[in-house]
C-alpha cells in the first residue's frame, strides 16, 4: 500500500462532469484555527496527486474556507481542479438547526460572493446545500438556470434533496450531483435516495464517508475530541450508541487487517465500489491522512467482503444529528407544490401574453397588508406616468382624465378591500406592478380587477412593453406594460 497511488477519474451525471474518484472535502481546514499556509499546502498537496475534486461551501468560516482555497488555486491550479461551492445555510446551531433559504434573489446573491471569494470566473458545481421547504424547489432551480446561462456556474447540485424534491429540480434543470452522507454508519439513503439519482443519471457524492472520523481515528477520535468539536453532539459518539458501535469498528478493523489496508482505506473502500458514479469526499486537515485515504483507490474487495462489511454495518446505533439538524435532512426535504405556490401568489406561466385573461386566479386581501412603500410606489408611478404623457404631447386631454379617473377609481377599490390581488411577472426583482387586464380603457367599468403582488425572478419572462401612451384607448393591458416599460 506504500506505492504511488494513481487517481482515477470518474464521470459524475450525464452533463460531462469528470472528476477525480476520491474528493476533498475542505470544511475541516477552517472549522478551528489552522495554519493557512499548511492547510495551503495540504490543498496542492491533493491536487498535485491528482485529487482534483475540491469540496467547500460559503458556511464553512464562514466564508473563510472559500477564501482558503482561493489563494491555494492562485498560480494556474484553478485550471486543474473541479471546484464545489455551495449555498443555502444562512446559520447553524446545534440546538435550533439550521436556517435555511433558497429565495431566488439570495441564489444570485450567494453566487456572486462565492465567485469573489474563490477569485474564480465560474463555479464548476453548485449546490443547494439544505432544502429551503417554505418555497417550490421550482423557483430556486430557475434561478440556478439563469446562473447556468449567465456562465457563473457549470453545473448544478443539491445536498440532502429528498426524492421527491430531486425529480422537481430534475424537471426544471439537469441535476448534476446529488451530494448525501453515505457510509458503513450511514445507510438510510440505499432504499429511496440512491435509485432515484440513478434512474435519472445523476452522480453521487458521499460526504462523511469516515463516519465523521469515526473509521479513521476510532476510539481515539472519541475520547479525544476537543470541547468545541460538534461531534461531541452527535448521537452516535454518545454512551450506549458509542459502545455499541465500538464494537462494530472493532470487527472492521480486523477485517482490515486480512486485507491488508487500514480501517480508513477499508471503509473509503467499500463507498468506492457502490459504483462508477460515487465520488466521495472524505475530509482531512494533515498531508498523512490524506495520502493514506486516497489508497482507497487500490484496494479491490470482493462481493463476500462487501456482504460482510454490510452485515457489520447494520448494527450501527445513533442517529446521525441532533434532532434539530435532523429537520433540515433529505427525508425533511419536501417543498410545496408549484401549484400551491401559484394559487397563493397568483404566478402563472402565460401572464406574459398581453391579452391571456385566462389564468388570472385570484386571493383576496386587504390594502392594509400592503406596505406604505408600495402605495407610495403607485402613486408615483401613477404620476411619473401621467407626466411622461403630457411631455409627449401625443395624447389627448380627454384620455389623460379618463385614465385619471379610472385609475384613482380602480385605487379606492383596491383601499376598500375588494381587489383581487394577483402577483404579475417582471423581468427585475422590484416593486409590484399594477396591472388592469380585465377592464376595457376608455370605459368607467369598476370591477375589482387591479392585480398587485412581489414575484419572485425565478419564475420570470419578458413582458411585451410599449412606449406608446396613445395605445392605451384599446388595448386592455397596456397600462400594466406602459408603466413597467417607464
């Protein structure tokens, strides 16, 4: 096990991601202090034996990883290397879990402040890195798809995504990679998880593949775990489950030894040979383990060796977190349906055709839920617009009081509480739009038909605009677009 090891490649889902057959998983190198320059050095280190698959995300410092392994890739490693960022973890405590989201406008935000942290152009794999379950993963998909078309990122990812949730990511955008904890103690994904990324071709990427240290360090790694480490919190390093799983690691360790490798090889073993689309991405902080766990890739073992260690491994006691990160895990991983969403928020996939009235769906609410910026929003807008026609001088007096009177009608009905409230698409994160297709300009017609509502930008596509104020007279919906357009 002494020889030099050859790092193989392997092909991570059907979009053409190659990357080495053993990651690095970075989070270690800043979860406590460590020399930079060493952690720098552990990271050429990996990509000069060929482990090009680099693994980080924009929580782990925070931020402070991403860094690292900016300045480790100046000096054309960048080139080199196959690199994984990931977003959605806005704060982690081990006794309230994890915050999440996945708005849209904080995909775009996140993206642009990993990019600079790395100091890199585009990001090769993105990932979801938890499940934001208070919106559809529709609308965090679309803006991941706009980043895809933007080239800022290559590929996509999600982390601890439920099956579910992965078809629905799956249908807006191919998914890459699907990013899990996956080893000889961790095992619930083998039943759901695992056959729905490989019925759809999408590659796995095993984290913890060690059990969080637990088959590299063992007993020591238990009784020697710093105050501070977060593993002191997990249940399966805790009392009878400790004990128990003692016992099994012990049987591993024989087992290694028969063939040859350490416990750590023997296990990276076993995830390796789950198939040619597992990447795993064991973690390490020194030159010495790292070089030991990448001999993974030499040891071959047969299918009774992988009956066996299966056998050991169901005996494994603990769950994998505390019971508040547990929430944030793939079987917790749901989002509400599209369709809910729309029926909510009034967001449809044909409101961008000027005169479709047919999937106007309503939600009625009161003026007093809307804020104090936007009325002020409306009303400016009302009279930016009003100036714009009158500096034109192409409109008649006439329209301008027909369009006043309409308008100021159509607001105190909005005020009394009987408008319908409907979100509309815009191309831009901004303001609600007002828009009055229903109606017939030129008429005083007073149905409750003005539509208002925030729209996310994942779920947005061009609005047919016009600047020309006299088209108002016969067109129905014009108004929505004249003021979207000044």
């Amino acid at each position: 096990m002494g020889e030099a090891v050859v790092m193989p490649t392997r092909k991570i889902g059907c979009q053409g991601l190659q990357v080495s057959a053993i990651g690095l998983g970075c989070m270690s190198m800043s979860q406590t202090p460590k020399s930079q320059q060493e952690m720098i050095e552990l990271l050429h280190t990996a990509i000069d034996s060929g482990v090009t698959f680099l693994d980080t995300s924009d929580v782990y410092g925070p931020h402070a990883n991403e860094l690292l392994i900016g300045q480790a890739l100046k000096g054309g490693r960048r080139e080199k290397v196959q690199l994984a960022t990931k977003f959605g973890i806005t704060s982690m405590s081990l006794a309230e879990g994890l915050a999440v989201t996945g708005d849209p406008t904080y995909v775009k935000e996140a993206c642009a402040g990993s990019l600079k942290r790395l100091g890199v152009d585009f990001i090769d794999l993105y990932y979801v890195h938890r499940i934001d379950t208070t919106i559809p993963i529709e609308l965090t998909m679309e803006a991941l798809k706009e980043l895809v078309e933007e080239g800022k990122i290559k590929y996509i990812g999600l982390s601890e995504a439920s099956p579910e949730t992965i078809r629905r990511a799956h249908a807006v955008h191919p998914i890459t990679a699907v990013q899990l904890e996956w080893s000889l103690w961790t095992r619930d994904v083998e039943e759901e998880v695992i056959p729905t990324c490989r019925e759809l071709g999408i590659g796995i990427v095993p984290y913890s593949p060690l059990g969080k240290g637990f088959f590299s360090s063992g007993l020591n790694l238990a009784e020697n775990l710093a105050l501070g480490d977060f593993r002191r919190n997990i249940p399966k390093f805790q009392g009878e489950n400790l004990e128990q799983n003692m016992i099994l690691l012990e049987r591993v360790n024989k087992m290694a030894k028969k063939k040859g490798c350490t416990t750590s090889q023997l296990a990276l073993a076993w995830v390796l040979q789950q198939g040619d689309d597992v990447s795993p991405i064991p973690g390490t902080t020194k030159i010495e383990n790292f070089k030991e766990n990448i001999g993974a890739v030499s040891v071959k073992l047969t299918h009774q060796d992988m009956d066996d260690l299966e056998t050991i491994a169901s005996s494994v006691k603990g769950e994998r977190y505390p019971d508040a990160v547990m929430k944030s895990n793939w079987n917790n991983a749901n989002t509400p349906p599209l369709s809910s969403w729309k029926a909510k928020f009034g967001v449809f996939d044909h409101l961008d055709e000027p005169n479709d009235k047919a999937h106007a769906a309503s939600d009625k609410t009161e003026w007093s839920q809307i804020d104090s910026i936007f009325k002020m929003w409306i009303y400016g807008t009302i009279s930016r617009y009003l100036l714009h026609m009158i500096l034109k001088k192409n409109t008649t007096v006439r329209q301008v009081v027909v369009i006043v009177v309409i308008v100021l009608a159509k607001m105190e009905i909005v005020m009394s509480g009987e408008a319908t409230i409907v979100s509309v698409r815009c191309r831009e994160w901004m303001p609600p739009v007002v828009n009055t297709c229903g109606d017939t300009i030129g008429t005083l017609g007073l149905s409750p038909t003005i539509q208002i509502q925030r729209v996310p930008p994942s779920l947005v596509q061009p609005i047919k605009a016009t600047n020309d104020p006299t088209a108002l007279s016969s067109d129905p919906t014009i108004l929505w677009h004249a003021w979207h357009a000044f």
